[in-house]
C-alpha cells in the first residue's frame, strides 16, 4: 500500500463511435497508443535528465516519466505517480498531444461542411501486376479525453484473469483514491476536462499550478488547463510567436464545434473546450505579464468568430471571462 495521485481518464464519445463505426473506435484507441509509445520510446532513449540544464523543466513537462502505472481497458485508462506536479503537467501534456495526433486535419478539413471526413489511400494491383492507389473516404475520429484526479492509498495487486482460455496473471490497482477519481470523472461537468480534487491542489508545486484553475461549475475542484501546456513559458522574449500553440488547438475546436452546433448534446462538449483552450491562454499570458496583449488578441479572435449570444453563452456564463 502506498499513496498515490490516481488518474481515470477516458475517450469523450467513444461509446457512441463504437455504435456507429468499430473501425473508427479502434483507430481511436490506436492513436492514442500511438502517443504513448512515442512518449515511451522518448523516455527510454533520452529522459529529460539527459537534457542541458535549460529545458530539462521543459523536457520533464512533455513527458511521461512520473507515470509509474498505465493501464487501459477499452476506452478507459488507470493512470498513477507518486509525484503530484510533474503528474498533472505531464497527464495534461499527455491529453494534448493526443488531441494534436489528428487535429491538424480538423483544422484544415478536405470537405468545409464535415471536418471529420478524411482520406486514407488503399493500395491494389492490376491485372499487370501495376500498383493501383486509392483515396478512400473515411471518418476522422476526435481524441479527447476527460477524467479526475485523486490522492491516497493505492494497493497494487495481481488478480488471475483468463486470456483466450489461458490463465493470466493481471495488474491490477484498488484503493479510495481511485473511487473518488472515477467519480469526478463521472461527473455533471461536459467537455474535455481533467478534474482534480483539494487532496491534489495541495500537493502541487508552483510551476504545476501555473496550468491549474478552479472549475467554474464547482469551486470545491480544480482541473488541468491543458491547452496551456504548450506554451514554452522558456520563450519569454518572443510570446507573440507562442500564439500558434493557442491556434493549433482553437481551430480544430472551432471547426468541430461548427459542425455539432445544432446538436445540444454534442455542442456543449466543444463549447467548454473552446473556453478552456481560451482560458489556458489567457492564464498563461498574464502569468507571462502580458494581460493587455492577450485580451485585446483574444477579443479580436472572438469578435471574428462568434455572435454575441455565443461570446456570452460560452464564454461569460460562470467564468469571468468578461468579453464583449
């Protein structure tokens, strides 16, 4: 038994894709596997100790070195550390490159009314042995992820399971902390969030609760602003260039959010990762000292993009956020 911060985080919507199209939910869990094993390989031939001594803090926030356990099942991921901060900047990171692993073809879509229509090229040989390529329409799937975060005892045990009739050996965890992560994680709040709980907050460190806010919709959790983890706060001297790491993840957001925006029970997941990607950057820039910058650059964003009752509904409503 040790104490753990334990995350369960799980893929927004897979259910649904797993109803319309097995193929897509597969390539839903294959991309983020993906992600792992680049992390992976990352961190087996250069962890971040290997790097000068001027971006190690960056190298250890892009990687998944505080990981001590992964486990998945389906679209389910027990995620656990002993170390709170360079956890919760490294699950967020975690979270944000698997949005980016396919969100460029949101943003710059091949059909404008459905960015989620996509290309694959199949390969096929003639009746002269000619390789004959194909462009096959396919539909893109979005990997985002919500979850909660919770610190305490964590037993690790090793139940037996069986696996195409053969006895395994399984790893396995149980504890309190992971009841209460698992019902954050079930929680009212929509969209694409990672919740954590006081017995976490208090664990962190400084350069942590940079990336941290406190929810909007329930002051007692906070949760990982994990578009912000982008942001090389190294690159002081040339923040306006730092603005790309906030566009690489608004315009997919936006063109998703467009295309939902009839469906009420869809759109409102978009709605709250569009504010949580505005609210990341303008946290970010105003711990970087430039609040007047951001708010004029982001009014600028929002004026453009949204009509009023938006601006209002999804930015203002229990957020502060203050536009107009």
């Amino acid at each position: 038994m040790a104490n753990k911060a334990v995350a369960f985080i799980d893929l927004l919507g897979f259910s649904s894709c797993v109803q319309r199209d097995v193929d897509e939910a597969v390539l839903m869990l294959s991309y983020f596997n993906s992600v792992l094993q680049e992390l992976n390989f990352e961190r087996a031939v250069h962890p971040s100790k290997t790097y000068d001594n001027s971006l190690q803090s960056l190298a250890r926030r892009n990687s998944n070195e505080s990981f001590e356990h992964f486990l998945p099942f389906s679209d389910s991921v027990f995620v656990a550390s002993s170390n709170c901060s360079d956890f919760i900047l490294q699950l967020g990171s975690f979270v944000r490159k698997a949005f980016l692993f396919n969100a460029y073809k949101f943003a710059h879509p091949i059909k404008e009314s459905d960015p989620l229509i996509s290309q694959q090229i199949e390969f096929d040989l003639s009746n002269l042995n000619d390789v004959i390529t194909h462009r096959v329409p396919m539909r893109e799937p979005v990997i985002l992820f919500r979850g909660g975060i919770a610190y305490g005892n964590v037993i690790e045990t090793k139940p037996d399971g069986l696996f195409a009739n053969q006895l395994i050996s399984c790893n396995n965890m149980m504890g309190e902390a992971m009841v209460r992560a698992v019902r954050m994680e079930e929680s009212k709040i929509k969209g694409p969030r990672i919740l954590f709980d006081n017995s976490v907050y208090e664990k962190l460190n400084s350069d942590a609760k940079i990336y941290c806010r406190v929810v909007p919709e329930d002051t007692e959790l906070f949760e990982i602003l994990w578009p912000a983890l982008g942001f090389i706060l190294e690159n002081r001297d040339s923040f306006t260039q730092e603005m790309n790491h906030f566009y690489e993840i608004f315009t997919p957001a936006y063109n998703l959010w467009k295309y939902w925006r009839d469906n009420e029970h869809v759109s409102v997941h978009y709605e709250r990762f569009l504010e949580l990607t505005v609210a990341s950057v303008i946290q970010i820039y105003k711990y970087m000292g430039e609040e007047d910058f951001i708010t004029d650059t982001i009014k600028g964003v929002l004026n453009k993009n949204f009509n009023a009752s938006d601006i209002n509904r999804i930015f203002n409503h229990k957020r502060n956020l203050g536009f107009k």
